[in-house]
C-alpha cells in the first residue's frame, strides 16, 4: 500500500489556483451585473453557480487535496461561491423590484375610459306578464299547473264538453296534427289543463295555467295564430259564482290597479254553466267619459275573457263527483292584458322579437 501523496503538488489543479478562482468570480459577478431581467439571470445562475459551473467543478477537486491543502482551497472556493451567491441574490432582489413596478405601471387600469356597450337583454315582456298573473294566485294560495302545447283532441275538446259533433269545436279554428288518427291538435285554449288537472288531482284543487295557444287565425294588429292565455281552476265545496267574481274583481284589480273591477256578462262556453264573458271597467275612461273614449268607444267596458261555473259533466269526465264539489273556471287572454296594461296597440310587436320592444320594459327577475 503507498502513503499519503506527498508529492501532489495542488498548484497544479488548475481549477483551485487563487487566480483562477478570483477570475471565475469577476466573470460571474460581471455576468450578474449585466443580466438585464430575471430570466438572463436565471440563464447567469445555471452558469456560474449551478451544479456545471467552473466554481461547483472546482469544488469537487477540493476532496482529492491534501489535508493542508485543502483547507485552503476549501476556503478559497467556499468564499468565491458565497461571494457569486450573494450578488446573485442582491441582483435578483433588484431585478423583482423594477419586475413588480414595471407590471404596475403596465397593467393599471384606466377606470375612467369609456367602454364599448354591449346591450345586456331584456326577458320577454310576455314571459314577464305570465310571471306577474300568476304571482297574483299564488299569493293566493293557488298553485301553477301546465300542459302541453301539443295536446289530445280528447283533452282539449271531448272532456270539455265538446264531443265530436259538437258546434262550438268550430268556434275554435284548429290546428291538427298528422297523421289525422293521432288526434294530436295545438291546443286551442288552455282549457285542457283544466282537464288534466281534475284527473291527476284531488280536489280542494286552485290553479292557475298561464300558456301559449294556438288558432288558425290571420295575423293583424289584434289577431295571431299563437298567442297566451291564462286559465284558473278552482274545485271545491260549495264553491259559487260569487267565488269566481271576487277572484276576478282581485285579479282585474292586482292588473289595473284600484277600481278596476269587472261585470259579466251572459254567454255560452261548452264547459261551463252559467258561462259569462268578463269584462273590466275601461281604465281609461273609468266608465266615466265614455262617449268621448276611444278606447272602449263609448261602451264604459272592455271586453276581458271568459268564464263561468264548471260543468258538471266536465267533472264528471274527469272523475270530480258532481254531487259534492263545484267549480269555476276562467280564460283570458295574455297578450291582450298585457296590450290594455302598457298600451300595445299592436299585437305583431308582441311577437316580432325585436329587441326595441322588449327592452323599455326592463328587466325584471
Ligand atoms: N277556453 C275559453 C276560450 O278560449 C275561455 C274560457 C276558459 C271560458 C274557462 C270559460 C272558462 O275561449
């Protein structure tokens, strides 16, 4: 086995020599001094403090030294390294500090500049209406109920009292839909859910079904082939006409405000008996100035919907027993209420979908 080698001369590891290391300093400290942002001086770290830096080479030498010798080296290295960290630190300290104020400056936002408008949307002033008719019930205690647009001929005409034969089907200009042994219509009235409602619920039964409707009908200034209508539902015990007019009164009243009220007047509808068509007192000339109002021309009251006391074969074809309830029923139309309340004058508008319409209405959640 040989001794300890004497004769290692460590001047000769190049890497260690005082003036190599005093040369790799001044490099890496010119090089941190000219990193210009952090990512040239994340570029300078890798470089001359990283793992394959001159300085972490030279140090890997310092173990195969002699005892003496590597002291000093150890020294000499160690205090090249601290000194390369150090201004690698200071540098990056100042390097984050213009980062941080140039990103301020750079990203300030100019709150007072003015913007593009993008127009926020409005919710159909139909949808709006439906909403507001039947918060008027619920807050009665009513519930919602609804049915389908594409509806059985036998719901929308036979359990309401209108078979096959019946002449008041021609009253309602119909849809149908193919193949004809379906029996599928449009439904012509919101009626039907009346129907569906008797069969699906026990009664004490209030409800309340605005929906959208559909009749064959021209499209002018107060006619559409679809348009809404809200029908109400009530069976009960010893439910009467006088129910039906203080419901109506309240609703006429919630709608056009106080002193709104409305009177019937004799009519025929298939599933109800009495029947009546209701109307309200003008709300513009209040009844008052009626010769000169051109709104109800002269009559005082303008024309609402219809109503009246179910049928009791309507209850019996839908399983209500006759005997111990009664019920009434009304129908009016939504487009038309919404028309008297904001003074639409044509219905085309209602359903055109131009923006400028909707939008004066606002938006209401
Ligand atoms: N469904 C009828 C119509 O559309 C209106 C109505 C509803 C009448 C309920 C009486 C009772 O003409």
């Amino acid at each position: 086995m040989s001794g300890p080698n004497t004769d290692y001369d460590p001047v000769e590891v190049t890497p260690l020599r005082a003036d190599e290391v005093e040369a790799q300093v001044e490099a890496a400290l010119a090089a941190v001094a000219g990193a210009a942002d952090l990512e040239a001086l994340k570029q300078v770290r890798l470089e001359h403090a990283g793992d394959r830096s001159p300085l972490a080479l030279a140090n890997r030498e310092i173990g195969a030294l002699p005892p003496q010798a590597r002291k000093e080296a150890g020294a000499r290295v160690g205090k090249a390294r601290g000194m390369v960290n150090k201004a690698l630190g200071e540098r990056l300290a100042v390097l984050e500090a213009e980062h941080e104020e140039r990103m301020l400056v750079e990203e300030t936002v100019d709150v007072t500049l003015p913007t593009d408008r993008t127009l926020s949307g409005a919710r159909h002033p139909i949808t709006m209406m439906s909403e507001r008719i039947a918060d008027v019930f619920v807050a009665m205690g009513w519930e919602v109920a609804e049915g389908p647009q594409v509806e059985a001929e036998w719901l929308n005409f036979d359990a309401l009292n209108m078979g096959a034969d019946h002449p008041a089907r021609t009253m309602q200009d119909t849809f149908w839909l193919e193949p004809a042994e379906a029996a599928l219509v449009l439904r012509t009235h919101t009626s039907p859910v009346q129907a569906r409602t008797m069969l699906t619920r026990e009664p004490p039964i209030y409800v309340v079904c605005p929906g959208r409707v559909y009749r064959t009908d021209e499209i002018d200034a107060t006619h559409s082939p679809v348009f809404h209508q809200v029908e109400g539902l009530v069976i009960d015990e010893g439910i009467t006409m006088a129910h039906l007019k203080g419901s109506l009164d309240h609703f006429a009243t919630a709608m056009f405000g106080e002193g709104i009220t409305t009177r019937f007047r004799p009519s025929y509808f298939p599933f109800t008996e009495p029947s009546a068509e209701v109307d309200l007192i003008c709300f513009v000339c209040r009844g008052i100035d009626a010769d000169s109002c051109r709104t109800c021309r002269g009559e005082g009251w303008i024309e609402w919907g219809g109503c009246g006391v179910v049928n009791p074969r309507v209850l019996t074809a839908c399983g209500v027993d006759p005997e111990k309830y009664t019920g009434f029923a009304f129908g009016m139309g939504i487009d038309r209420t919404m028309m008297f309340r904001h003074g639409v004058e044509d219905m085309r508008d209602i359903f055109e979908g131009d923006i400028r319409f909707a939008q004066p209405f606002g938006i209401e959640i």
